[in-house]
C-alpha cells in the first residue's frame, strides 16, 4: 500500500487530500471498483497520507489542499497540481506450510 508524503509549509494547520483510482497499469479499458473512483479524507495533519488496505492496485492521482487557520477561522488554499503515483495493493500474506509429522 503507497503511502505519500509531503514536507510541512509555514502557516498550515492541515491538507484536505483528494485521490483518484486511474486503473491498472498498461490495462486497455480499466474500471475503477465503485468505491475507488475516488478518495477524500479531510483535515490531515501529519503530512503523510496512506491508501486504505482496501485499496486495489494500480495507478492514482493525488491533490492536497492547505488549510490555514486565522482568528478562529479555516481559511482553505488551492488544490495543488496532481501528482500520479503506482501502489501495489495490500500486501498478500505468503502461503506456509506445516508438518504434521
């Protein structure tokens, strides 16, 4: 699962992030499960944002927006220019096997 990091800018108290699903790489006609058509996730203040482990594998789209806060106020930026990026997916456990001898 991608996680996607940003450094801190002076004046933010948070990012609103907004990720789209593109499809599978190399894929001719890739649909996005209905959940993954698009992911937002409000208020973030870590810097950092992490697909959920749902998240299928594939190709993705990222914009952040800054929040300042000012007099008891949000004050919401722009979006920034999108950033693509390829995750993965969840990681699939390795199959083991025992001896019962």
């Amino acid at each position: 699962i991608a996680t996607i990091e940003w450094g801190p800018v002076a004046g933010v108290a948070s990012y609103d992030v907004w990720v789209a699903y593109l499809g599978q790489p190399n894929a001719a006609n890739s649909v996005a499960p209905p959940k993954w058509k698009f992911e937002t996730q409000d208020g973030v203040t870590s810097g950092s944002y992490r697909l959920p482990t749902d998240a299928p594998a594939g190709n993705y789209r990222i914009w952040l927006r800054p929040n300042m806060a000012s007099a008891g106020q949000t004050i919401r930026g722009a979006w920034s220019i999108p950033v693509n990026f390829t995750s993965q997916g969840a990681a699939v456990p390795t199959a083991q096997s025992y001896s019962t001898r």
